[in-house]
C-alpha cells in the first residue's frame, strides 16, 4: 500500500533562542517573578533539611550507639520529627505554588495562541486540520517541561554542588568519588539527548500525519463509507501507526539504557565512596557515622545528575514541540500587529480592485488576474462561470478573507488591508460555498457574536422560514446543533448562514451558492427576502449555478473564465445569450461557448 499523503505545515528550523514559541513561554513564566523567590527560599530550606538527616545519622553512630546515651537519640529524635513537619509542609506550599503558576501559565499561553490562530490570514492556512490542530496541541508539552524544568534548573540543580561541599568536609577524599562520576553522567544525558534528535522529529512528524488523517476521516466518514475506502484508509492508519510504534519504541529503548545507566552509576558511586570511606577510617580520618552521612548526601548529589539526563532526553521532544508551535505563530496574521488601522466613520460606498494578482500558497498558477473591477453603489452583480473559474476566490478578495499578492483592494476610499478587520466584518457580509455550524443552539448559530436582539433574531427568522425549524422542536431558539450542524438539512444549515448575514445588515453582500442545496420554493423565499432587505445604496455580488431565480434581483452580470473577467454587461444582454437564444447564427456561435462557461 502506498504511503499515505497528508499535508504537513512547513515548520522552520529556527534557532531557540529566535523561537517565538520558547519566547513566549519564557516570558509569561516570568511575567510576575514573586514566584520564583519563594521556590528559592522553599527549596533552600529543604534542601537544608535534607544535610540535616545525614548530621542526624552520622551523630547516632558516632555518638549514641557506642554509651547508648538515650537521652541524645530522644533529643535527636524530637529534633528530626520537627525537620520532617516542617519540611513536608515546604513541599507542598512548593507544588501548590508550581500548580497555579503552571495553570496560570497555561490559561495566557492558551489563550494567546488561540487568538493569534483566529487572526491568520486564511490563505496562509495549512490545508490539513488535523496537522494545525497538532501544532496548537504541542504548547501544552512545552508548558510543562518548562515549568518543571526551569524550577529544577534555577533552584535544584545547583544544591548537587552544596552536598558535595559537605561530602569533601565530612568525608575528605570520597568527594572525589563523586566529582569523578559527574561527568561521566552529563556526557550520557549529552549523548542520549543527540541519539534521541532523530528519533522525536520523526515521531512527531508521522503523529501530526496521523492526527490529519483522523480528523480527515471523522469529517469525510461518510464518502468512505459510501465508496467502501474503510480498508484504504484503515491501512494507512496501521501505516502510520506501526512507524510510530517503530520510533517510540526506539526511543523507549535508548531512554531506558539511560535510566538504567544512571542509576547503575548510583550505584557504583556508593560503592566506590563505601570503599574510599574504609580507607579513610582505617586512617583515622574518618568516623562510621561520617562515612554513612557521606553515603546520604551521596545520593542527593547524584540524583539532581540523573534528572539532568532526563531532561536532556525530554528536551528534545520539547524542542520539536517548540518547533511546531513557532510554526503557527510564525504564519502571518490578517493585519500586522505595529501596523495603525484605519477607522472610517463613514460606511463605504464602492468596492474596487485593482491589478489583483492572487495564487494559493501550493499553486505557481495564478487563480485570479483581474486589472480592474469596480462595484458601484446599488449594483446588485451575478458572478457566472466554470467550476475552478475564479468566482469563490473573487469573494473572499472582496470579503478580506484572502490577500492579494499583487494589486489593491479598496473599501471605498480605503485600502481594505489598512481598514480594522472589526469594521469590515461589519460592512462586508460574507456567505461561504461551504457554511459550517457550530456546536451550541440555533440561537448562538444565528448570532455568532451574541449581540443580535431578540427581535431581529426574529424577524430575520421569520423572513427566512427558520422559525418553522423552531417550532418544530420543544426547545424553540435553544435547539441543539452539534459540530458541523449534524442533523439538518443541507437547506436548513444554508439558511441558518444566510441568516447570519442578513442579521448584520451589512453595506456589501457577498454570496457563494447562496441556494444550492435549497428547493425551488425555498429558493424563492430567500431571494424575496433578500430583495426586501436590501438598502438601495446597497452592494449585492451573487456567484450561483443557479441563476434563473437571482436574476429579477440583478442589474449587472459578470463572467469569470480561467480567473478573469471575459464579460461585463446588463442582465437584458448577457443572460438571453447564456441561456441559449441568440439572435443571429454568428451570436450563436458565441454563445455557445458562453453556455460552456455555465
């Protein structure tokens, strides 16, 4: 079975410290730095506590095992029961402060991303859902290693050094034992982080893959099932899945020999200070207590090592986390964030483009080429041609939606692309070929902002026949649409999206298919509505297959082939031509190809 082919968001391989991911990690971390000297301060105190069990074992053998002083243990006893309170409740203000730093951290890391991803310019998109849904996801892995690591790094870390201090004043020559075994665990976590590179770019790689191909196979369940493709698609996934598995368990493998490894060299450490210890005390120059309170912070010195190389092997995973996220954050937004937004206070009154030049990002072939187009007001326009002819991608240059490469867009007096994106939602009403709903109620679907009245939500219900789609259910406005409008009608959901515009009232209606799934009375009803709705400074631009019912409503047609315009004329001239009735053999002719262009 051939690989599976799943569009993949092109991720630059930028350095960390340019990362915009890792940057703004960084910064909302220490955004408010009162948490970081409060670890600091718990953590000395712990650590503290910590030499206090080695001083605890090394006075008993040194002192209250040889006369059996049981006053001295009972001392020493009460003393360490108030080291344990005290250090246990250190320990949990510690994880409650890192809990809400990282749930605070995590609510403006979210949110942040979250807002630049509904600000991008759509054409700037990847194409696969599943992919980008991926990338946002990897904020979450970084999150979490940085509020865990950077506490081990800053506060932890540097207390290995302290206990080694105490293990060369308490111990003499077995320090020397564990300053000879720290390096040898920092090149392991080295060597481990650049074995596992490889092996977490890959893996992520082929999960993003996976993830497009199940959001791609829930949305699309229905084509496979009705062109029995479940046996194609359920091979790629057990494609994709036995490529993960092989990587994962790569890196399971090499994680694990260094887990092992570290503590193997735990082991020999003690050992060898065990051994060194002897020798000290058949020198007099160490007592059995000391060499048990060495072994003690023995192993507080090589924990922290053994964490390092654990966080030297996540890193990676991290690191590529950071990688796919400064890949969202590096698309480009619909305005630039310095860039001073216009505000007019009047509502445009013409729509006019200007040597627009427009390719989708994957394509070398410009989808639309257009000199010079202009919408007056009162024009109500009918967008005709081909399938792949240029008409949806016109609408969204005219909605704001996609920005052309070369060329203007101007808002009547205004760049569209300088104008704040708030006002031309406000002006510009947009209805896509392919209307989405949302999961919620009929109301939240017909105001998608919330700020519609109840009135108008009425009175456009009611112009539109959706008040019949209330009526039908016993929860009225407050009917339940689940993800994607799963349980309507194609109609119903065209109508519940054309309703949204008509709630807006805008300045400029832009309408793709606007009736393509509706039947002819329900065609009808819609042009009627939108004929009475309409203002007379109003601009109408409809692209439909369809076009018998709108043209009552039109006053200007448009002809779209290969994204240009080939014919600009009245509906009394064009239309009688499309529809097959020429008036002479040479007006034939050509209109045969204008037939084509249906």
């Amino acid at each position: 079975m051939s690989k599976p082919v799943v569009e993949q968001m092109q991720v630059p391989q930028t350095a960390i410290k340019d990362n915009l991911a890792g940057r703004l990690v960084w910064q909302e971390l220490f955004r408010e730095r009162g948490w970081l000297w409060q670890l600091v301060v718990a953590t000395c105190v712990i650590n503290l506590f910590a030499v206090s069990t080695s001083l605890f074992a090394m006075q008993v053998y040194d002192r209250v095992v040889p006369t059996l002083a049981y006053t001295t243990l009972t001392t020493l006893a009460v003393g360490m029961a108030i080291v344990i309170v005290l250090d246990w409740t250190l320990k949990i203000v510690r994880a409650r402060i890192l809990d809400s730093l990282a749930s605070a951290v995590d609510k403006r890391l979210s949110q942040q991303v979250f807002e630049h991803l509904l600000q991008l310019r759509l054409d700037a998109q990847p194409r696969s859902l599943g992919t980008l849904a991926a990338q946002i996801t990897s904020l979450d892995t970084v999150r979490r290693f940085f509020t865990a690591t950077v506490i081990f790094a800053l506060v932890d870390l540097p207390f290995a050094l302290m206990f080694l201090a105490f293990i060369m004043v308490i111990g003499g020559k077995v320090a020397w034992v564990y300053v000879l075994l720290l390096p040898a665990a920092l090149l392991l976590g080295l060597v481990a982080q650049w074995r596992l590179k490889g092996l977490a770019r890959d893996q992520l790689s082929r999960s993003n893959e996976r993830q497009g191909l199940l959001v791609d196979s829930i949305r699309g369940a229905e084509s496979i099932r009705a062109n029995n493709a479940g046996a194609r698609f359920a091979g790629e996934w057990r494609q994709l899945t036995q490529s993960i598995n092989r990587y994962g368990v790569a890196q399971r493998a090499f994680s694990n020999m260094s887990a092992v490894t570290t503590s193997s060299l735990s082991v020999t450490a003690y050992v060898a200070g065990v051994v060194v210890g002897v020798a000290q005390i058949e020198a007099g120059l160490l007592t059995m207590g000391g060499l048990i309170a060495c072994t003690i912070l023995g192993g507080r010195v090589i924990a922290p090592v053994a964490q390092s190389v654990h966080h030297l092997v996540q890193w990676q995973h991290v690191k590529q986390a950071l990688l796919m996220v400064h890949g969202v954050l590096a698309l480009s937004p619909q305005r630039r964030q310095d860039q001073q937004l216009l505000a007019p206070a009047t509502p445009p009154d013409s729509l006019t483009l200007e040597d627009v030049r427009f390719a989708y990002q994957t394509s070398q072939v410009n989808q639309l080429n257009i000199d010079q187009l202009h919408f007056s007001p009162g024009e109500r326009v009918l967008l005709l041609g081909p399938v792949g002819s240029g008409k949806s991608t016109l609408l969204k240059i005219l909605a704001g939606l996609y920005q052309p490469q070369a060329g203007r867009v101007r808002l009547g007096l205004a760049d569209l692309w300088a104008v704040d994106p708030e006002l031309v939602s406000a002006w510009v009403g947009y209805l896509p070929q392919s209307v989405q709903l949302f999961r919620g109620t009929l109301r939240s679907n017909l105001s998608l902002t919330g700020a519609a009245s109840d009135d108008r939500l009425l009175e456009i219900s009611t112009q539109l026949g959706i008040d019949a789609l209330s009526a039908d259910s016993e929860f009225g406005m407050d009917l339940p649409i689940s993800e994607g409008g799963e349980g309507l009608s194609g109609g119903q959901r065209q109508l519940v999206a054309l309703a949204r515009v008509f709630i807006n009232q805008p300045r400029i209606w832009l309408f793709d298919e606007p009736t393509a799934s509706m039947d002819r009375d329900m065609e009808q009803r819609v042009w009627k509505a939108l004929e009475q709705a309409l203002r007379p400074e109003d601009i109408v631009v409809v692209s439909t297959h369809r076009p018998m019912l709108a043209s009552r409503l039109v006053n200007r047609v448009l002809i779209m082939q290969h994204g240009r315009i080939v014919q600009d004329g009245s509906p009394d001239t064009l239309l009688p031509r499309m529809a097959g009735r020429p008036s002479s053999p040479t007006a034939k002719a050509a209109d045969n190809g204008q037939n084509d262009a249906l």
